[in-house]
C-alpha cells in the first residue's frame, strides 16, 4: 500500500489493485450500496463485524482491520454461501450490479444471528425466521432498480432455512491480535501524510502539531469531498483508532459518548434511555452508513440538517471540546455560530458529547420529515421536550433542523410556552410565534412555506402526544405505521 494516496478509497484499491471486482461503484457517496463490504475489528468487547461503503471509506483507515468481501463467501468445497444460494433460489438478482451489495448485507445480517451469536438458533440446524423490520434495516442502505425488492426479501428469509453456515470468530480474532499497534500510525505519501494516534495523548499532540490537518471520524461526510468534489484533504488525523474515543459511559445524571463512538452504537445506547428516539434510529441514512458514521462527528459537521443536533439540543446536551489546554464544555447550541462556523479553535475537536438523562415529568419526541422513510436527508427535523408540573409548562425545549443556517431552538415559542397551561389555546398562540423564530429558506427538498407549515403542526402533533387530557398514541399520529 506504500503507493496509494491516503484518500485512495477501498473500493478503489479492490477493483485497481487486487482485481476484486464483485464490489461495486454505484453512486461513489455511500447511497446505493453497490460496493457494500464487511469489516472485521477487534474490540475490548471482542471482534465486531460491520458492513459499510467501501467508495467513501479510505484505504489506510482498514489498518489493523480485516475486510470482507463478496469473494470471501465461497465455501471451502467451492458450494455457495446459503446467502448467494438463497438469492439464487429466489430469483433475487436480475441485471446483477447491485447483487454483491445486496449478498453482503445480507451476510452481514446472517452473522447477526448465526449460531455464535444468536441463542434462538440450534446448534445443528437452522436460525429461527427473521422480522421483517430487521431485513428492512440491513437492506437499507441497498437500491435495485430490477426487482422490486420482493424476490430479496424472500430470499433473507430463505437463507435462514438453509444448512448453516458458521464463523470462526475465535480465528478471526487471532489473526487480528498481532496486527494491533500501541502507538500511532503514520502514512505518508507524495507529502501528504495520515495520522491514526491510538491514544487521546497522542491525539491532542499531533492535533496541536497539525491545526490544520483535517479530522477525519467516520468519512461519511468527508469521503464526498475526495469522490465528488476531488478536493485534496492535506494531512489527515483519523480518530477511529483512538480507544478513550470509543467510550460510553453515565457519569453525574448524563451519558457521556465519545466521539469515536459510531452512529449505531451511540443510538443504540441512547434508546435505552430515549425510546422515543428509536424511529430516528432507523431512519438515520442507512445501517452501513451508521456502522461508520460518528456522533461526534454529527455534531462536529455543523450542518443545519443535520438529523441528531436538534433532538440533542431539545434535551439540554453538552458538547466537550478539547485541546492543547485541556477541555471545554459548552452547551450543544452555543457551539454553532453561523452556516458552517462554529465555536472551535484550530488545535481543538469534539471529544465527546453528554446528554442528561430523563427526568420527572419529562416529555419528548423528535420527528424526521424527508422525501424517503430511510436514506434520505431530512427536509425539516424537529425535535421537542417539555417538562410538566400537573398541567402547567415547568421548562420547555424546541429545537429544529433544516429551518436557519444552524441547528435552532425556538426561543420567542419556547418563552410563551413556559409558564403556561399545556393546553391548546396556549398552544396556538405559540405557533404563531414560530414565525418570528424561523425564516427558512428554499431550496431542492423544500419551500420555505412547506418547511413553516410543516413545523407549526409537528408542534401541535407533539401537543397532541403529549397534552394532559387523553394523549394520542405514537400509532394514531404516525403515517409510517401500518395498520
């Protein structure tokens, strides 16, 4: 790899370099899941395995990894993995591009619940049959423009009812053991050079050395620059490999994630505390845009439409900073100081974020309006908690997406909320005053009048969730819910 640019993608390296050609470019910005490969990692919890988009992930963030593609499947007599064979007997692939995506989420997911793993399967025989909902979720991150998706859904739950196939995670876990470093990774190539610090030491030192390399976490959103505005990054410093990073932790009435904590991890965690959170997880992108994506990271881009900024700045969080001085805690909102700029130095990053627990009397809901249920970039994504003493409005916290130039809390609503009865004339009233605290504007996803009339009623959804009097279940109020 001593040849390769540091923002050479994988994807590159496997169909140019190691003639891998099952892989795919479809899209090259991580939508259509055409080049979908499996990652292997060793944890303090063990070895993980994640499928994410190998178009915008860079080549030497797989140091000290193991990586899997659709080649690997082929069994030892040369059979078909029950996964390729179950697409075969379903009719699951027409014209075949997007196939080795598809076979590879669906690995991905039979890993989920093979017999290492899952307690429902026998030891000898086959998984008990998979939910809809978690076929749904793997495939997210997939697009077929041929079948309809029907004849792939039958066939991830047709792979389940096939001989099984095991995997030796012991093995894997073995190879991966000598190939992890103590110190930092530095690559250089051309004068540009990568730097993967292992330890937050090392981080805040190359930080400080470097302020202008750019901070690369899960390349989602950085790995667009390289693929589709061919931008040259400079030096980066990548924080994957950073263990104080990859915390989780409650700690004084708040749940500390690190920043290198990936966006399904951090949601997961989350919606032990925040079921209601739980919609948002799924609809966050794609699974295996969430197996490489960051919170941190989330919070660190600073876009206004962004999905978690609004829902963490409606629960009070806490952003720390950290740099050569040490750390800075600062309210979530007050980190963002205008499109795209925000409260940071040039030697500093986002270590962590810290959310507050729930509370009595606490009520909160977060809602996602896009042109598509998953994978897609939110048009208007409001996030709402209030806190009720008997019927009257102790605190209330209003925060939206996709309506300023920032993640924004309502202030002028808010002030004529608290204090009040939570009733619907009160409510109305508030309302109105949305249009003083927004002036959204239009763009491709939306008009500035859909964006304001959209977000009035999420507020008088959220009344309707949560009023006193007779509250209207999630299912009576959700478009999403079948019936």
């Amino acid at each position: 790899m001593d040849q390769a640019a540091p923002t050479r993608t994988i994807l590159q390296h496997l169909r140019e370099d190691l003639h891998c050609t099952g892989s795919k470019e479809g899209c090259a910005e991580g939508d259509c899941g055409a080049c979908t490969v499996v990652i292997g990692e060793q944890t303090a919890d063990g070895v993980t395995l994640k499928s994410v988009n190998s178009c915008i992930q860079f080549l030497p963030t797989l140091d000290g990894k193991a990586l899997y593609t659709v080649e690997d499947l082929k069994q030892n007599d040369g059979a078909l993995h029950p996964v390729q064979q179950a697409m075969v007997e379903c009719h699951g692939s027409q014209c075949g591009f997007c196939t080795p995506g598809f076979v590879m989420s669906l690995w991905d997911l039979y890993l989920k619940n093979d017999g290492s793993q899952a307690p429902s399967c026998k030891s000898a025989g086959a998984c008990q049959p998979l939910q809809r909902k978690d076929i749904d979720i793997a495939l997210s991150g997939n697009l077929c423009r041929c079948t309809g998706y029907r004849p792939i859904i039958d066939a991830a739950h047709r792979m389940g009812e096939l001989p099984a196939v095991g995997f030796d995670r012991q093995a894997l876990e073995q190879a991966l053991q000598p190939l992890q470093r103590d110190e930092m990774f530095t690559y250089r190539h051309e004068g540009q050079t990568f730097y993967a610090p292992r330890t937050l030491a090392q981080l805040v030192e190359v930080r400080a050395a470097y302020p202008a390399a750019r901070i690369l976490a899960g390349s989602t959103d950085v790995g667009l620059w390289v693929t589709k505005q061919m931008r040259d990054l400079g030096d980066i410093i990548y924080l994957g490999q950073v263990a104080e990073l990859n915390a989780l932790a409650v700690r004084n009435q708040q749940l500390e994630i690190g920043a290198g904590v990936t966006l399904n991890d951090a949601y997961a965690e989350i919606c032990k505390h925040y079921p209601e959170l739980s919609e948002m997880w799924q609809r966050f992108a794609s699974l295996p845009i969430r197996n490489a994506g960051t919170l941190g990271g989330n919070v660190a881009n600073g876009s206004p439409i962004g999905d978690s900024p609004p829902w963490l700045i409606a629960l009070g969080a806490q952003v720390v900073l950290r740099g050569p001085a040490g750390q800075r805690v600062m309210p979530l909102e007050a980190l963002y100081l205008d499109y795209m700029k925000k409260d940071m130095q040039a030697d500093e990053f986002v270590e962590a974020v810290r959310i507050p627990l729930p509370h009595a009397g606490q009520r909160f809901r977060t809602y996602k309006l896009a042109k598509r249920f998953d994978q897609d970039i939110s048009a208007v994504c409001a996030a709402f908690s209030v806190t009720l003493d008997g019927d009257k409005i102790s605190d209330i916290r209003i925060a939206f997406g996709g309506m300023a130039a920032t993640p924004k809390r309502a202030a002028l609503t808010e002030a004529a909320l608290r204090g009040q009865v939570w009733s619907e004339t009160v409510l109305e009233k508030a309302v109105a005053l949305m249009m003083d605290d927004y002036k959204p504007l239009s763009d491709m996803r939306a008009s500035s009048e859909y964006r304001m009339k959209t977000s009035q009623n999420l507020l008088r959804r959220f009344w309707l969730e949560t009023r006193v009097d007779a509250p209207l279940r999630t299912d009576q109020v959700n478009p999403f819910v079948c019936a």
